[in-house]
C-alpha cells in the first residue's frame, strides 16, 4: 500500500509536467459534486495526483482528427466539453450552441421551407445553475426513455427560466410549455417548443399567426438527448491572457443550413468578473433601442475573441488601402475601431479598440471591450494565439477543453 510519502511524492512529480496549480484547482472545482463531504489532506493529494494525471494525459494524447471524448465523465463536466449529445431532428437546424461555465444553450429552428416558424431552446444546467424545488407541485409527469420528466407550465410575464440573452429562435406563446429532466447526473435540462399556426395558406401566409406550446415535439427530442461524448472543437488556441481575466463563455455557429456565405464562427469572451469595469452598453434613442444583437458581449466582459470564415472574411485585405499596421503570424492585421452595438454610430473619429487579422479565408478579430482597450495587450494575444491545421474544417481543430483556458 502506497504510504502519505509516496503519494507526496508522485504528486510532485507529476507537478513538474502537469498544468498550472491554479489551473488545475479551477478544473478540479468544475469536477466537484455540489454536496462535499470532508476529506483528509491525504485523500485530497491522492485526488489532486489523479486529476493531474486525467488532465495532463491527453495534452500529449490528444489527435485532432479525433473528436471522441475517451476520457470518461471527468472530461465531460468541464465547461468547453458539450454535457449532452442532441440529434439534430429532420427539418431542423442547430445554431448556435453556448458555453457557460455552469449553463450550455442549444437553439433549434425549422428550416422546411415553409413559411411558418416552428423553435426549441435548450439550457442544459449543473453545479445548481437550477433549482429542481422550482418545478411545481403537481406538474404533469412524463416518461423520457426510462427518465422521468414533468412539464412545467408558465407564461412570458413570469418565466419559469430566462431565455438566453438575446437569443435567435422564437419561442412565442402564451401559455408555454417547457420539459424538465436529468439526462446525467448532476444536470438538468430545459427544454421548451412552439409552434406558429399555420394560418392562411403556403401562397398567402399569414406571417403574424400566434404561436402555441409544442409540447409532443419538445418530449420526443427530449427522448433523444443523452450525456456527452464528444469534444468541442475550437479553431483557436490561447497563448496569452490579460491578467486578471479568463475566458466565461464559448459561442459556436456553423454553416449548415445558414444562408449561403455563411462560414464557421467562434467567438470567445474574457471578463474578469467585474460588471463595473468592462463592456457597457450604451442607450440609443428611438427604434434601435429595442433591438437586442443576439450574443452581443455581456455587461462586464472585457475581451471579445471573434473568428469567421464567411464570405466577408477579407474586408480590409481586399482593398488596397488602408495598408495592413503589422503582420502576425502570417496573417495580414489592422488596427481598427471595431465598433459593438450600442456605440454611437456618428462619432467623426472612433478610437482604435480591436486587432483585425485576415488571411486564408479567415478573419479573426481580438476586441478590446472596456472604455480605453490597451492595444499593446491585445496584440499579445494575437501574437500568441493559434490556428489549428485547417480552419474550415472542424474535424482538425483544437479540443476546446485543453485550447481555452
């Protein structure tokens, strides 16, 4: 049997090679149960030895061609990993998918071609993101696959869960229906759909028609939900962060079924926590006061990682002038005032705030989000960042999970 010496000392070892306590404390914290028991200095060290080993393993075995997630539900419960796997259902798409550190979002929209609209939003929560004591008492029960589900009832003017911030589908009606299940442990999810009326005709639409729960369509993608294993693929990997800041949320879109010159776009945020000290948003007057940009950067982030491979990927480059300020890595970059819905928009002068690189058929774009951005630090981490191999093409990008701190 090993004695407290040994597992000291294998520890130190394998600290030499393995991530940055800090890191590696923050991982451990996202594997945690909600519910902990007390444990013995010698039993945290024989935890933290073991994690230090499932974590700096597949630093040196990760391929990228490989997406399966072979590392169990320890690689799972971390906030880049999908907690879910969700079939895509026939006639419909899914776009874009969100990363918190405790709540993923999953939207889902028809595409038949008929004019009617028909949306799902799914939040997948943990580590008590939701409170189950919010279900009602009473609510109808469902069966899920051998899970137990109930459907909670709830209307917009008191929603049961918000929806994501500036969300893209619509999820209309009043009432609205919305399934509440485990679908691994320590998650919950929430899964809400509606349905337009088709009214009037396929000629002749009409286009305002109210919409209704759909709740048969909402318990079957429910059946077809079970935990994650894959990885999430991210087209960039870190080098350098500001001090004091880290990354608090992923948004992933691809291409299929989006409107033609749609490309890959992955945008990550950094904030150090603070709503006080980072973005803003501006009040406008009139109309453009109601407008919500879907996944505009949150009150406080401070630092906007923005990648894209759509068909505007080379705005600057494909003009002669202005000439590129720097080149980075290969890549073609500007300094430019890349202005965030919200800024005024007749300012004679914006100031700098953003390193725009272009080259290959992509764009990436390092935003500076705080009142006065300091320039030298975000070019740091244009210098330092990474493509994987092919850009286009997800099945070679970076595990999410090692490539964004």
């Amino acid at each position: 049997m090993r004695t407290e010496e040994d597992l000291r000392a294998a520890f130190d070892h394998l600290g030499r090679t393995a991530p940055a306590p800090d890191d590696l404390l923050a991982k451990l914290d996202t594997l945690r149960p909600v519910r902990r028991r007390r444990r013995t200095p010698l039993v945290i060290a024989t935890a933290v030895a073991t994690a230090t080993a499932a974590i700096a393993g597949p630093l040196v075995l990760n391929h990228l061609n490989d997406r399966a997630n072979t590392t169990g539900q320890e690689r799972r419960n971390l906030a880049w990993t999908p907690w879910i796997d969700l079939p895509v259902p026939k006639g419909m798409k899914l776009n874009p998918r969100v990363y918190t550190a405790n709540r993923q979002d999953y939207e889902l929209i028809g595409f038949t071609g008929r004019p009617w609209i028909t949306g799902c939003v799914l939040t997948v929560h943990r580590n008590g993101d939701f409170d189950p004591a919010k279900v009602p008492a009473g609510s109808p029960r469902v069966d899920l696959n051998g899970r137990a589900g109930r459907v909670v009832r709830w209307t917009p003017n008191r929603p049961f869960i918000p929806a994501p911030r500036g969300y893209l589908g619509v999820i209309q009606g009043n009432p609205l229906q919305t399934v509440v299940w485990q679908p691994g442990d320590g998650l919950w999810a929430l899964l809400t759909c509606s349905s337009q009326q088709e009214l009037g005709t396929l000629k002749v639409p009409q286009v305002d028609a109210p919409f209704e729960a759909n709740v048969p369509l909402a318990v079957t993608i429910a059946k077809s939900v079970s935990p994650g294993t894959r990885t999430l693929g991210s087209p960039v990997k870190i080098g350098h962060v500001p001090e004091g800041l880290r990354s608090d949320r992923v948004i992933y879109r691809n291409p299929t079924s989006e409107p033609e010159g749609s490309g890959q776009s992955f945008v990550i945020d950094l904030s150090d926590g603070n709503p006080a000290t980072g973005f803003r948003p501006r009040e406008l007057k009139g109309w453009s006061a109601k407008l919500d940009r879907p996944y505009e950067p949150r009150p406080g982030d401070d630092v906007r990682i923005r990648f894209t491979t759509d068909k505007f990927w080379n705005q600057m480059s494909r003009h002669p002038q202005p000439p590129p300020d720097l080149t980075i890595n290969g890549m073609k970059a500007w300094y430019v005032a890349d202005l965030t819905f919200g800024e005024p928009l007749d300012r004679p002068k914006p100031a700098k705030t953003a390193i725009r690189m272009e080259g290959n058929g992509v764009a990436v774009v390092i935003q500076g989000l705080t009142t006065k951005p300091d320039l030298d630090e975000l070019r740091k981490v244009a210098e330092t960042l990474r493509l994987a191999g092919n850009p286009h093409d997800p099945d070679t990008w970076f595990d999410a999970a090692v490539a964004i701190p």
